[in-house]
C-alpha cells in the first residue's frame, strides 16, 4: 500500500524547525541591539544583561525541579524573556530589577498558566509593565554616565528638537535594546531571512502607526517627525520581536494584520494622548489580551458549516 494511504494522528506536516533552534534565532537576532547596548552604556549594561537572563533561566529550572517536571531550559526560551526584557530596562536600574523582573517574568506570567504555549501575555513585556508599575521612578531614569536628561521621545512629546541621526544608530538615551534603530533592524533582517518572523504584524503595526501619527499627531506627515517617533522609544524592537511572539499573536493571517493594525493604532494613542512619551509595551499588551477575540472573529468558516455548500 502507497505511503499515502496509510492512516495516521495528526499532525501529518512536520516543520524540521523546533522550539530550541527557534528560540536560538531570536537569541542571534538580538545580540546586534544586545551588544550596542554594551558599547553604549558601558559594562553596566552587560551586567544588568547576564543577572537578568540568569534570573529566568534559574527561575524556570528551580521551578521545574521543584514540582518534578522535565527541565524546559534547553529549549532557550526563558533565555529569549530574560534577553528581551533586560534589553528593555534602563542601564541605571540596579541588579536586583532585573532579578524581581525575571522571576516575575517566568514564574507569575509563564509557568503558573502552564509555561511555554500557555501564557496568555508577552512574559518580558509583562515583566515590564510589573516594573513599571511598582517601581516608577526607577524603569523612568535614563541618566548614566554616557546620557542625562530625557529621552528623545520624552523631548519630541515636549516639543524639543531631536537629532534624528543620533537616534538612528542609538547614540542616545533610553533602555539598553531600545536605542539603536539599525541594530534591531538588522536582527529582524536575519529572523525575516530564516523565516523565524515576516512582516504582516511588523509591516501593519508600522503602516498602521504612521497612519495614525499622520492624522492625529498635528504635523500631518512630516517626515523628521515620522521618523523620530519610529527611531525612538521601544516601537523597532516590540514591532520585530514581541509582537510577533508566535505565542501571544494571533494564528490566522487576517488575525495577524488586524493584530498589527490595532497595536499600531493603540501606539499612537498612547504616545500621542497619553501622560507617557512612550506606549508600545501596554499596546502590545493589550493586543495580547484581545487576541482570542481577533482569533474568533477572523477564524475561517469550514467548508460546509454555515458558509458555502457544493
């Protein structure tokens, strides 16, 4: 009998890619805004970097350990959270953030729904907004030995001139990962290039963004506005490496635009009506949380059940 005949359980199509070589991509994708980070903050940026991807590795295994379970470690996500959301503290936080972040990270948002497939919100994001939340003044200082005063975003939101140059290659104030537009760019190019990511939630999340900042932001489209608000803040990284969490995002490809279109929307308000200058890890946030509803709403009809019949 023909192999094509035989019946067998699904899943009947298999990918070679696995959760591990996946997980490593992001890892090498992120290393270019990881080490510009280092080069321009200084050793303070490596250390925060190693304490806090540390922090969700060991979380993960003691919590693993504890309860019996297989070790999960190897599969390097909880090295892809502690990378993301060091990348996504400022380099003046003390250690101990990036400790109460990663454990909060893995423990509350990961493993207590059931680890990795189950979180029902980015785990680096959510840590974030954890920290930003309890320790305001903190996750909002961006003074360092390189860089004082405010961020460029916090000056374009004031009404300041910002040298769109300097935001461009990173040169400038904000979190470790956030700063440097051409090194995210080049990690996404590499994710884009494996087929880790494409561009239907980064491309509809930016569009969507430049839509709204040119409708609503009160200088129509004006390019070095444009593009200020694109260099700056955490738009490049949350738009190429969060929102595309194959967990968080919607698994239908009408969901993903409609995902990206709606996180692009959210950025705008937040940046443009919101107290903040910044806004990108509560719109994806929210997006996470709606994702269920955009799945339902734009999940195919099956052949048959209330659409067309032969």
């Amino acid at each position: 009998m023909s192999d094509l005949m035989k019946v067998s359980s699904n899943p009947h199509i298999r990918s070679r890619s696995s959760t591990g070589s996946i997980m490593l991509a992001v890892v090498i994708a992120l290393l270019p805004a990881a080490g510009f980070g280092i080069y321009n903050f200084g050793p303070g940026a490596l250390i925060l970097i190693l304490v806090t991807v540390l922090s969700t590795v060991l979380t993960e295994y003691i919590f693993e350990k504890i309860l019996g379970k297989k070790s999960t470690i190897g599969d390097y996500s909880a090295v892809v959270t502690g990378l993301l959301l060091a990348l996504n503290l400022p380099v003046s936080a003390p250690w101990w953030i990036g400790v109460i972040g990663g454990v909060f990270a893995i423990l509350v948002v990961k493993m207590l729904f059931g680890g990795l497939g189950q979180n029902f919100m980015n785990p680096a994001l959510g840590a974030r907004c954890f920290l930003l939340i309890s320790f305001t003044s903190i996750m909002t200082n961006f003074d360092c030995d390189a860089y004082t005063g405010a961020t460029p975003l916090a000056q374009l939101k004031s009404g300041e001139a910002v040298d769109i140059f300097r935001m461009v290659i990173g040169k400038t104030a904000g979190t470790i990962g956030e700063t440097s537009m051409i090194a995210i760019v080049i990690g996404a190019c590499f994710l884009i290039l494996v087929g880790v990511i494409d561009l239907k939630i980064p491309g509809s999340y930016i569009v969507s963004f430049i839509l709204f900042l040119g409708l609503f932001g009160g200088r129509g489209f004006d390019y070095a506005y444009i593009s200020a608000h694109l260099a700056g803040g955490g738009l490049m990284l949350g738009a190429f490496f969060m929102a595309t969490d194959y967990v968080t995002r919607p698994i239908t490809v009408k969901g993903q635009y409609v995902y990206g279109i709606l996180l692009g929307i959210l950025t705008g308000i937040f940046r443009i009506f919101g107290a903040s200058a910044e806004g990108v890890s509560y719109a994806i946030i929210l997006g996470n949380l709606l994702v269920p509803l955009i799945e339902k709403v734009t999940l195919p009809t099956a052949f048959g059940k209330g659409g067309a019949k032969a």
